[in-house]
C-alpha cells in the first residue's frame, strides 16, 4: 500500500464540502444504522434462543450489552489500526468481520457461543466500521458538517425501523439460524460502505515541484494521541458524555414495558417505539441544519448542552404518565430531543479537537462511554427490582443526562475562554510595515538636525536646504554681527506661499 493511500488526514487538502463526499455521507448513514440498530434487532430473536438453549432472558439480554461493549470500548484499536492503514481498509476487514460473525453464530451450539460469535466478532466489526466513517466523514466536510452529521446520524432511526420488522419477518420464516445467516449476509454490505471512503489525496503539482518539502512536511502521524487529554474542552466533552450515557439510552429499554404495566396491549406498547424513532428520524437532520447557522455554529457546545438538558426534563416530566396519550406526547419529545442530541455529540466533539486529532479523540471518548453503556440499563434494572416502579427509573435517568447538561455548560464557561480574534498574517504585515514607513517618516525631521550639527559649515547648508531654484528667499535679519544665533522660530516664506521653518541655528 503506497503512502498516497492511507489517509492521515493531514494532507493538507481542503474539505470538498461536496462531491464525492456525498458518496461517503451515504456510507456512513448506512453504518449508522447498522452499528445503532442491529443490537436491538438482534433482540428479536432472543425468545427462541431461550427455548433452543434453555436459559434466562438475562442471559440472552447479554448479546446485546456486549455488542455495544465492543462497540464502543474497542475505540482506540480502532484509532490506532485508521493512523496505521487508514480508513477504507479497516471498514472493509471490519465489513468481513461482522458478515462472519453473524454467519458464524448460526451453527452456535450454546449460547457461549453466541456471546463469542455476534457479541465479539460483529461488535468489533461494527466498531471498525462506524468510527472509520465518521472520520471520513469529518474530513471530507466542513462548512456543511453539521448537516452532514445530522444526515449521517438519521440512519440510526432508519435502520431501526427496516431491521426490527425484518427480523421478525425472518424470525417467522427461517428461524433464529437462517435469520442470523441473511443478516450475516447483510452486513456485507459495510465492505460497499467501506469502498466509498476514498482518501483525500494532496495535489500531485505541489508534490512534484517540491518533493523534498512535502516529505519533509510530513511528520509521522501518532497512532493514539493521548494530548487530546490537555485539551480543557476535551477533558469537559468527556465526562460529561460519560454522565449522559448513563440516562440516555434507559427509556427506550423500558418505555414499552413501563406501558404494558399501565395496561396496554402488546401492540399498541410496542408501536411507541415507532413513533419515537420516526420522530428522531426528522428531528436529526433538522438538527443539523440549524447547527450550521452562522450565529449558531459557534455556540453548538451550547446548543447541545441545551438538547441534553431538553432530553432530562422529558424525562422528569414523563415519568409521570399515567395513560397511553401521555405515553404518546412522551415519546414525541423524547423523539426530538434525542434526535438532536444525536446529531450534535459528534459534531461538537469534531469542532472541540479538530481533524488532524478527532480519529485518537473519538476512540477515547468511545472507550470512556463504554463502561457508562454498560452500567447504565443494568443499573436502572436493579432500581426496578429494588422499587418495583417504573417512576423512579426514569426519574434516574433524567436526572444524569440534566446533570450532564449543566456540566457541559457551566464548565465551559467557566473554563474555556475565547482568544481575541487576530487580524489575518497578511493584512497584519501589511498593518507592521505601514507603521514602521509612518515611524521613519515622523522621525526624519528630528534627526536630520543633529546630524548637520556635526557638520562643518552648517550656516551653508541650512542655505540650501532652503533656498530654492528661483533663489527667491527672504533672508532673516541677523540682530548683530556678534550675534551667531538666529530665531528658529521666524519663518522664511518664498513668493509661492510656501512656508519653510528653520531647523537649525548658526
């Protein structure tokens, strides 16, 4: 693989901000959906491996948790594998590991081996393939990231609603086995998605003229940047990423059975998922558009703060429902907030870092959530078998996603200050040199008369300094021949009104 082929990101070539960028937007809506909804449309099956493998529905909920585990916590290999060979070829392997994953554990014998097959193998496939298409998608967009990443981030949604009624389709059909091996089949299509991310290569004018200096200029990319960690602003995105983990993804777990408590039927319980997702569907682009105002893209820090915190009062408040409308009217606001919150924490992250460092940033920041995506359903589960009431769960989860609200906003700012916006190098080195011409110009007249007073006959010279061609000069009166000083504060004026003021004396 040539040097031209693996992408750093730092090839110092402008975002297209279009073109073939829209090719890898679609990519990356795809492993979206792929990476966000296949850990919940894989719970479809999870009633007929009870009854194939004898065991519990925790047992079973554990593929899922460990499909998000690897997605999540194997971030920084996949940092360091993207620094080191770049983005298309890890999305390929990992579009191959995830098919293989999922092919593999339709022959499982045990449920050990479903843990092994689609928790391990396609969790780390997913991973390979949704980081990667992130960065792609960072680098090939900058004035419209934002609708980039609000489009990008709607195919979570999406997917959710094609993959669910899938599996259930297949479930019924082919079984768990032939429904694992079509959707191994279908994962195929990441290696596709993966293709589309071409690098973005520097012009070949600039490498031919000056080979030395593009290699010189080049360093050796870091395969995992821990200096992201110096970052103040980095430091904040984190922790209070972590703390929001803990909440967000509580209510949809339990929406539905909270509404079965209330006497709901199954499908009418059921279909409040739908409305939720078809809300974040539309509330995900919108998002994004209005993050790309001018006024607003540099404040999206606190516009995301404002959708977390929008995402906790919704849950406090709707923790409160009593019948299926309420229940409704929930699901509306929770669809919207989490949409925009989902549109806004990567594109926030990216204006935090930078490019050049988002790919170590990103995988940091993943391995961090991890833990919190681990504890936070299982946690919310044991406060329900501890009260028994589903109030007091959402009421957790409100709680965490609005204290992470306040953390991102109140510490940034408090911590993180503007610099003064300096004006551009050239215009400031124009600016330095016309001060620097003024300066001499202001100084000339002082220091001419102290060098012609080193001068041997400077009564001559000041004469024709002043005299003119015409030689029409008013002389000044002398007060005597003893007297060697002159007035300097009388003029001489010649006929065309110009005033000469003498700078020296006799």
């Amino acid at each position: 693989m040539g040097g031209a082929a693996v992408d750093t990101g730092d090839s110092g070539v402008k975002a297209p901000d279009g073109g073939w960028g829209w090719a890898v937007l679609f990519g990356c809506f795809v492993i979206t959906g792929f990476s966000y909804a296949f850990p919940k449309a894989v719970s479809v099956f999870f009633k007929e491996l009870i009854q194939e493998f004898g065991v519990g529905y925790s047992d079973t909920a554990w593929i899922s948790s460990i499909l998000l585990a690897m997605l999540y916590g194997s971030g920084p290999l996949c940092t360091i594998l993207v620094n080191r060979f770049g983005c298309r070829p890890v999305m390929l392997v990992g579009g191959l590991l995830a098919s293989s994953g999922m092919i593999l554990a339709s022959f499982s014998t045990s449920i050990i081996h479903i843990y092994l097959c689609t928790g391990v193998i396609t969790g780390l496939g997913l991973s390979l393939n949704f980081q990667p298409s992130l960065i792609m998608l960072n680098r090939y967009f900058s004035e419209k990231r934002p609708l980039a990443n609000g489009l990008a981030a709607a195919g979570s949604p999406v997917a959710l609603c094609c993959l669910s009624p899938l599996g259930q389709v297949l479930q019924y059909k082919f079984g768990w086995r032939g429904g694992f091996l079509i959707l191994g089949g279908l994962l195929l299509n990441c290696c596709v998605c993966g293709a589309l991310m071409r690098p973005l290569v520097a012009p070949k004018k600039s490498e031919v003229a000056e080979p030395e200096k593009v290699a010189q200029s080049k360093p050796k990319p870091k395969l995992l940047d821990f200096s992201v960690f110096k970052d103040r602003g980095f430091l904040i995105y984190t922790a209070a990423a972590a703390i929001m983990v803990l909440g967000l993804f509580v209510p949809p777990v339990f929406v539905v059975s909270y509404a079965k408590e209330l006497g709901n039927e199954d499908t009418k319980s059921a279909l409040l998922l739908t409305i939720l997702g078809f809300v974040d569907m539309f509330a995900r682009p919108t998002c994004g558009v209005i993050a790309g105002l001018k006024w607003v893209r540099p404040r999206c820090v606190y516009l995301f703060s404002f959708a977390m915190i929008f995402n906790g009062i919704t849950d406090l408040v709707g923790c409160f429902s009593k019948d299926y409308p309420a229940l409704v009217v929930y699901c509306i606001f929770f669809g919207i907030s989490y949409g925009m919150v989902g549109a806004l924490q990567f594109e926030v992250l990216m204006a935090i870092v930078g490019t050049e460092k988002f790919s170590s940033a990103i995988g940091l920041v993943l391995l961090v959530e991890a833990f919190a995506v681990l504890v936070g359903p299982p946690g919310a589960g044991l406060l329900l078998d501890a009260t028994k009431n589903y109030k007091y769960v959402f009421l957790l989860a409100g709680c965490e996603v609005v204290l992470s609200s306040l953390v991102l906003a109140i510490c940034n700012w408090l911590f993180i200050k503007k610099k003064p916006q300096e004006p551009d190098p050239p215009a400031k080195m124009e600016m330095a040199v016309s001060d620097a011409e003024m300066e001499v110009l202001n100084k000339a007249p002082q220091e001419d008369p102290e060098n012609k007073d080193d001068v041997e006959g400077t009564g001559k010279a000041q004469q024709e300094i002043v005299k003119p061609k015409d030689d029409k000069v008013k002389e000044p009166e002398s007060s005597g021949v003893d007297s060697v000083e002159i007035d300097v504060s009388k003029k001489l004026t010649e006929e065309n009104g110009v005033v000469v003021e003498p700078e020296s004396s006799l």
